[in-house]
C-alpha cells in the first residue's frame, strides 16, 4: 500500500470510527499520530476542514450539524502570523 493510500485511510477512517460529537482537529492528527502516518500540519487541516465541507453538505446525516458547528469555529493556526523581530529574540505573534 503506496503512503498516499495509507494517509487517505486514516483521514477517512478517523470520520468513520470516532463518534461525531467527540471530532477535533487535535483528534484528527492525534488518531493519524496513533497510525504511525507521518502528518504535515498544512495537509491534516486541509483533509480535516475537506472532510468536514463534505460532511457538512450532507444534509441526510447527523454528523453534519457537527461539521458545521467546527466548520464555524475554525481558527487560523496562530504560527502563520509569527513574525520574527530583529531587535528582539523571540518571534511575535500578530
């Protein structure tokens, strides 16, 4: 099985074995942790937030009022606004 496939499984599985209300992006990349699949911060919240627009259209599923709800409440990663000040040692964070 290519590491492609690997990765995609567990994406879907994670959706599929953990009940709706307990669903994090945390959860998410802890569960693909778990797997031994080596996650890349960018591609986890791009499958997770995928997964859940997907979940979410779905308006036959209990599961989609969960999407939506995280979907909602979805935050930008606080490291994408880390800037680097020269006159200081430690990065900021805007």
């Amino acid at each position: 099985m290519s590491c492609s496939v690997e990765r995609e499984n567990v994406y879907t599985e994670y959706f599929k074995l953990i009940p709706y209300g307990i669903w994090s992006l945390d959860g998410f990349v802890t569960y693909a942790f778990c797997k031994d699949i080596y996650v890349d911060k960018t591609i986890a919240h791009q499958e997770f937030y995928g997964e859940l627009h997907c979940i979410g259209n779905c308006v036959v599923l209990q599961e989609a009022k969960r999407a939506r709800e995280l979907l909602q409440q979805k935050k930008v990663s606080r490291c994408s606004y880390v800037k680097w000040d020269q006159s200081q040692s430690l990065p900021r964070y805007y």
